[in-house]
C-alpha cells in the first residue's frame, strides 16, 4: 500500500527502532531521562530559545502555549486554515477559555496589516488580543511556507501591540530545508515554537516546545494538568534525536516526490490543481470536476494500492514522506490516472 495519507504515517526504520532500544532513560517527571534533556537542550539550541519541553504531541505543545499566553475571555489572533483553529478539536477554548479570531489569508499566510486591522482596542467591550498564531508550514493551504520577512513584521507588530506570538511548527524543518532558512530565524521572531518529530522527521511520537525559562517552566506544570508528564520517555527522545540527525536534510527529497505528484496530477482531466501552493510535502486537489465521487474516489484508490484523505468538500489531500519512494510516487501516479479515465 502505498499511504499517502499524511507524514505521520512513518514507522521508525530499523536504525531509529536501534537507538531507541538501546535509548538510556530516567524519570522525566523528576527531569532525569538523559535523552531527552538532551532533545530539549538540542532543540532550544537550534531555535535560540533559553529553554524547550518535550511533550507527547503538537497539539499538546500548540495548546499549553496558547495557555500559557492568554487569560480566559482572551482573543487568539489566527489564520482561518490553520491546525489550531480547525484541526485540535476546539482546544483552546476548551482549554483555555480564549476566542479565536481568524484572518482569512492567502494560501496560509496573514500579513502584519491584516492583523493589525482585528486587534482589539484597549476597552472592556472588547475580549482582549492577547496572542497571534503562526502556522509554517500551512498544512490546510497544503504545505506552503511562511515567508520569514512576514513572520518578522508579525513579531515586530505582536511587539508593539504587547501580544505574544505562537509558531506552530509541526512542519518547520520542511520550510527550512526548503528555503535553506537557518531554525535559529524562525525562533527568534517567536515567543514560542511548538515542533513535531512524528510527521516529516519520522519518529514514531513526540514533539517539544521551545521558548524563554519563564514560559517552559508554566508549560512544565500545565503539561502536567494536561496528563502529560511521563516517565522513561526517552525511548521515544531518542527515537527523535535519530530523526535530527538522520532525517533532515532528506525532506528535500519529499519535496520533490511532492512536485512531481502535483505536476501529473495537473496534467490529469477534471483535476483542479494550484501548483504554487505545492512547495514542500503536501499535494492538495480538487476532484470536484471529474464528476466523481469522493468516497468513491477513495475506494478506488484503495482497491490499487494508494490511500489519500478527504480534505474538504471535494479537496483531497496527499502527503509524501520518508516511506513512500520515488518509484511508489511514479506507481501512484499510474494509478490515479486509472482511476480518473
Ligand atoms: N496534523 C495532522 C492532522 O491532525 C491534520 C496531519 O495529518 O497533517 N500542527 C500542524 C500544522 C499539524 O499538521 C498537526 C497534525 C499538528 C499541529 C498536531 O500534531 P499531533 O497530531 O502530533 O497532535
């Protein structure tokens, strides 16, 4: 089968399994696993932030800091397509009483003057603008990438407006191979950054938030509120610290398989296709035109060999990643175009 579903799908090689195996590991609740205050260490390092948290999942992470940032009755300030909004099952007004106000931007990316246009002025008509979300890359606009000259005039406004900024970089390391951007940038035109080791990077779970001493020690305690502290995590730390140092520079490589999916796809009858959103992993389509049902559509699929997810009405959406090779990209093509004739 080849699963096109989404990068997290990945299972960890032989060589990750490995290092994770042989992984030495400590009481994390007490802050004495070694892997992962080595991760943790690692990551703020990259991201030049004082501190970093590892935590079971990007949604935990994108949560606890939207917590951490906000007081109920506060207003988050996000792009209309973004995971937080959509995606994490109305979490943080679940979690943490804030008001989500979305800006509708183009494929994924709000400018600074359109946010400043929705924040709120200082009168108690009002719920406050206490945080701006980021989302690089933009998985529901389908992988593109936050220009860096934005994400610092969005930094620079949160700044003078005194609200914080939240970058959800499930997908970071994709905009940085893709842009040859170092991770440090992206840290330092943030208050935090959430990133996942579970999607391109292709360990099996974890990601770690990262920012100053004073927010990773909240977000110490909330994960904890949040049920996750856990133990000999450092199985899966190193499972994460193998992705680093092995799985990087290889996205490219998923970038490509990426273009070469959309470029056949466009080619197809019936198919609705924006190639310029296609700029690192993420392929998304429309198959409204074909007259086909999607459902259907993803039956057939199935029945040869390929699975991809609804992603919409009639968008669907499919994801390379470190399991799916050059030549399965070529096979899927062939059979998508079986099905569309
Ligand atoms: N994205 C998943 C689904 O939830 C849609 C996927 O298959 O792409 N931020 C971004 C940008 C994400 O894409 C995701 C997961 C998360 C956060 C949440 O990560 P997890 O699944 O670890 O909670």
């Amino acid at each position: 089968m080849i699963d096109l579903r989404s990068d997290t799908v990945t299972k960890p090689s032989p060589a990750m399994r490995q290092a994770m195996a042989v992984a030495d590991v400590g009481d994390d609740v007490f802050g004495e696993d070694p892997m992962v205050n080595k991760l943790q260490e690692q990551i703020a390092a990259l991201f030049g932030k004082e501190s970093a948290l590892f935590v079971p999942s990007g949604t935990m992470g994108n949560e606890i800091c939207i917590n951490c940032h906000t007081r109920p009755g506060d207003e988050v300030i996000c792009e209309t397509g973004c995971h937080i909004f959509n995606y994490e099952s109305g979490a943080a007004p679940f979690l943490s009483g804030v008001q989500m106000r979305p800006v509708v931007g183009e494929r994924g990316v709000m400018t600074a003057e359109q946010v400043e246009q929705v924040i709120s002025p200082p009168q108690d008509h009002f719920p406050q603008s206490a945080l701006i979300t980021v989302e690089n890359t933009h998985n529901g606009a389908g992988g593109t990438i936050f220009p860096l000259d934005e994400l610092k005039r969005l930094f620079e406004l949160a700044q003078n407006r005194r609200l914080k900024l939240h970058l959800d970089g499930a997908r970071i390391w994709n905009a940085s191979v893709a842009t040859d951007t170092p991770l440090k940038d992206y840290g330092h035109h943030c208050d935090s950054i959430s990133v996942c080791f579970s999607k391109g990077l292709g360990a099996p779970v974890g990601s770690v938030i990262a920012g100053s001493r004073q927010l990773i020690a909240e977000a110490h305690r909330l994960r904890k509120i949040y049920g996750g502290g856990m133990r000999q995590v450092g199985i899966l730390a190193a499972g994460a610290l193998h992705a680093l140092e092995h799985n990087l520079n290889r996205l490219k490589d998923d970038h490509n398989h990426a273009r070469i999916l959309a470029q056949a796809l466009s080619n197809m009858p019936g198919i609705e296709i924006d190639l310029d959103t296609v700029q690192t992993n993420i392929v998304i389509f429309d198959i409204a035109k074909t007259g086909l049902n999607v459902l259907q559509f993803l039956e057939q699929l199935k029945e040869r060999g390929v699975l991809v997810v609804p992603f919409g009405g009639t968008r669907i959406r499919a994801v390379t990643h470190l399991d799916v090779t050059k030549d399965d990209v070529e096979t899927a093509v062939e059979i998508f175009k079986d099905v569309f004739d």
